[in-house]
C-alpha cells in the first residue's frame, strides 16, 4: 500500500479528521525554583473544557531574550495512573524516569502533561485507575474513535503550548517517551510535523506479536481496524524523514524483540525510500528489559543534542 493511502486509512482507523484548534486559554497555575530550574505548573485547553494539567520546567538562564529548544515528554503508564505528569518533572515515582529534570539539566525547555485519565486528569469522574482508562477507550470507541486518536489530538495541543512559549525556539522542537509514552511518541509523530527530533523508548509492540503471546497492552496501542491495512511499524514509519531514535531491551516482554528487529527494517527501509537514512537510529540493549538504561539515556541525549541544539 501507498504511504500516503495508509496514511488515510490510519486517520480513518483512529477516528477520523481533527477538529480546528480552538483558544489555547493558558494559565500558570504556580512557579517553583528548583536548582537548575524553574518549574512551572500550567493549564491549556485541548478542547472546550478540557484543560490540560502540566508541569514546564525552564532552565536556569533560558528566557525571552535567551530560548531554548523545547522537548515534550510523554509520561510512562506502569498501572500508575495517578502519578502521570509527576515522574518526567521530578516530583514522583522513579528516579530513573525523572527524564523532564534531566532534560532540563541538558538545557532544554521541556513540558510534562498529564495523559487522558492519568495525574490531574483522572479527577472528576466517578471511576479511577484501570477502570477509568477502560471507560475513556469505551466511551470513544461508541463515538467512532479510540483512545489514540485522543491522545494525539491532546499532544498536538502541547506542542500548540510549547511553541507559544517566548522562551522556546518554536522551529527547534523534540518529543521524549518511555512505554506507553513512546507509543505516544510514534502515534503523534506522523500528524505533528513540529516535532523535528522524536525518541522512544523501549516500546513498539506489533499486533502480530501482541496476538502470537497474548500480551494485554495499555489501551492507547489498539487502532480498531488498522491490522487489515498495516501494522505499529508501518506508523512509525509516517515519521520519515524527520529525526527518530528508538531504544529497546532484549528480553522486554511488552515488545518481542523478534518483532521489534523487523518492525526497524520496515522503519529503516521507509527513511531509505526518502533518502533520510542519517536521520533513523535504533539501539538495542543485550540482557535488558523494559527500563531507561544509562546506555540508552547517553543516546538520547546525544540525539537530542544533535537535532536540536
């Protein structure tokens, strides 16, 4: 199938065609100094009365005058639905995962926002947790969409964000995610053309190996109807030619390493196609699971520093 003709069916897959942004109505909400950076905690609209909790940390001596490349991390899942948007900036969770405050270290402008369902946004309803996310998917399956297509329009409206800001360089702008999050990264990618460096990590879960070991994946990886035209590497592979790196364990079960060699060459073969081969890395770590190594963190932020500095 043509690029552009899997491409249609892809957005027909997800729900359909975006509506128009409206008023992105920001708010800072609170400032907090912390040794490095200033951390700002904000509010955007997504959609008419849909605000986006989120946290912008800015580096130390990064302003109007002075900005900065920006980078939006995409938190993980892990069954922590109530965390969200805390673990990237620092404030919960997992060290190894405080990637926002990293980044920011690196000076990078970096916003952290909270998933449908996740953080601040799973206030408000009378569910929570795993059944709350298992609602959100059900409620846009009846609409005739899914949870990515959610969830795409929500990340396009933080890039909306993070290019408004003064102290970003709106032409340098990358995107960062670990697990459900590098999900995130590769179903965003091909609708976001802002997004000029994009790095996952450890996850790209096929359908093929998803159905062969049974694997109960996080709701945002199911596109109803996409397996009759193409499969998770065939999205990622709408990125070319603009900067990706993927990172990957060997012995991550979310993502059989099998199916992740061959969905590379399906990526690698498309930034081929296009002449952008400079432009398509991967890693892939021996005797490594589902983590954020330190090897795999050194080339994050050498690719980072290579696209957008």
């Amino acid at each position: 199938m043509a690029v552009a003709d899997f491409k249609d069916k892809l957005l027909a897959c997800l729900g359909g065609p975006w509506p128009e942004p409206g008023p992105l109505d920001a708010k800072v909400v609170e400032i907090k100094n912390f040794d490095g950076y200033k951390l700002e905690k904000v509010t955007y609209q997504a959609e008419p009365d849909d605000a986006v909790p989120a946290y912008l940390l800015i580096p130390d001596g990064v302003s109007a005058e002075k900005p900065a490349p920006g980078i939006c991390t995409w938190h993980q899942h892990n069954g922590q639905w109530a965390q969200g948007k805390a673990e990237p900036a620092g404030l919960a969770g997992n060290p190894m995962h405080h990637t926002g405050v990293a980044l920011a270290r690196e000076g990078y402008v970096v916003l952290c926002p909270d998933a449908w369902g996740f953080g601040e946004r799973e206030k408000g309803y009378k569910l929570s947790g795993g059944n709350l996310e298992r609602y959100l998917f059900l409620r846009q399956v009846v609409a005739g969409r899914c949870m990515a297509w959610k969830n795409i329009l929500d990340m396009r409206r933080a890039v909306d964000y993070i290019t408004s800001r003064k102290e970003v360089i709106a032409e340098k702008i990358g995107c960062y995610g670990h697990s459900m999050g590098s999900t995130h990264m590769y179903m965003v990618g091909p609708w976001e053309p802002r997004l000029k460096a994009l790095v996952g990590n450890c996850c790209l879960p096929t359908y093929v190996g998803i159905h062969r070991e049974q694997i109960l994946h996080c709701f945002p990886n199911f596109v109803p109807g996409l397996f009759e035209y193409g499969d998770t590497p065939d999205i990622v592979a709408l990125i070319a030619p603009r900067a990706l790196h993927m990172n990957f364990g060997e012995t991550d079960g979310g993502s059989p390493i099998d199916e992740v060699r061959r969905g590379m060459e399906v990526v690698r073969r498309a930034y081929e196609a296009q002449h952008a081969e400079k432009n398509f890395s991967f890693f892939i770590e021996e005797k490594t699971g589902h983590v954020l190594s330190e090897a795999m963190w050194k080339r994050t932020k050498e690719f980072f520093a290579r696209h957008l500095k």
